[in-house]
C-alpha cells in the first residue's frame, strides 16, 4: 500500500472537448499540490455530482443499484485503485472482499469513483503514476483548465422573476427528467433566496 496515494476529488465541471465530456480533476490527499484531470462522460459526471451535491432522486441512478447488489451479494467494496495511464486512457481496479477473499475488478475510473463515492470508500493511485502525470504548478493548472474549459451561460433567476414555488416545481421538473445539473443549481437558487429572507 505504500506505493499508492489516496486521492480527492477537486471538481467536477464541462469540458470543451465534447458536448457530453466533463473534466474530473482529482489531486493527493497528502500532497494537494499533485493533481491531475480525467476526462468522464455526462452519466458519470451526473452520478459524482448528485453524490457531492447530496441530490435526492426520485429513482436510484445505476451506481446507486450496484451498491444495493453488493450490498445484497456479500461483497464488500474495499477501495478503488487508479492503476495506469495508456493512450490517453486511464484504467482502475476495484478491490471487493467476499468471505476473506480479495477480487479485483477491471473497472473506468469514472464508474470506479462513482462507486467508492457511494460506499465512502477511498479512492487511491500509484504514486508513480500520479508524478508523470500531474499539473506540476498552478501557472500550468491554469493552463491546463482554460484548455479543458468552457463558459456556458446558464440563466441566473432573479428573485423578482420568479418565486421559490416556481423554482421548486422547475427543481422537482429536472429531478423527474433525471436533469441533475439544473436540478443542482436550482436547489442552489432556491437556498440563495430563501437566505435573503
């Protein structure tokens, strides 16, 4: 285990390299200043972010299903390992216990995360790995977000718009369309003017 770091996660947010990518930027627990970005797809974006931003859905999302059949299997979820970097692609293993045993599972490390998220379980890398990969500085982290970045206008409610029932009924709309996102910064909104009450 000592050649493996544990990892956090830093954000989670669009990217400019498709419409349904997202950048999932993951750094060391013990040194903050080694990160490095993945990029995931829209499915796993949401189902990260509705666990980060603790959203309530109507109906559990398929990384919630498989917690309840290993839950229901016997199998318990022990950690996730990000274990290389090939082609541009980032493979990872999760570890499961059944019955004293170990078994490791090829996995993407998008689902992998999403996984251990809803297990709290941790989430670690090859110390080796992670060093030739990292954003080495800040200067270059910067350069690297505004490279994996983009601005998307999203319109803000005003409070003299719209009312807080109206915000809950479009909030309870996105969580039935399975909208997370909208869903995400509704419910911010709507903690925003409840606060200036």
């Amino acid at each position: 285990m000592n050649d493996y770091l544990k990892l956090s996660i830093v954000s989670v947010s669009p990217s400019s390299v498709g419409a349904s990518s997202f950048i999932l930027l993951l750094q060391s627990e013990d040194h903050p200043n080694l990160r490095f970005p993945i990029v995931i797809g829209n499915q796993e974006a949401q189902a990260i972010s509705v666990y980060l931003e603790q959203i309530q859905t109507s109906r559990p999302l398929t990384h919630d299903l498989f917690i309840q059949v290993i839950e229901k299997s016997n199998l318990d979820l022990n950690r996730v390992l990000i274990t290389d970097f090939k082609e541009g692609i980032f493979y990872a293993k999760i570890e499961f216990f059944q019955d004293g045993s170990l078994i490791e599972m090829d996995a993407r490390p998008s689902d992998s995360i999403a996984l251990a998220l809803r297990a709290q379980k941790h989430i670690y890398i090859k110390e080796s790995l992670l060093k030739s990969i990292c954003i080495p500085d800040e200067e270059e982290e910067d350069e690297i977000e505004e490279d994996l970045s983009f601005s998307v206008d999203i319109p803000v409610y005003q409070p003299s718009t719209i009312s807080i029932a109206e915000l809950e009924e479009l909030l309870q709309k996105a969580l039935l369309e399975e909208n997370y996102e909208e869903a995400a910064r509704l419910r911010d909104q709507i903690e925003v003017l409840n606060n200036q009450k």
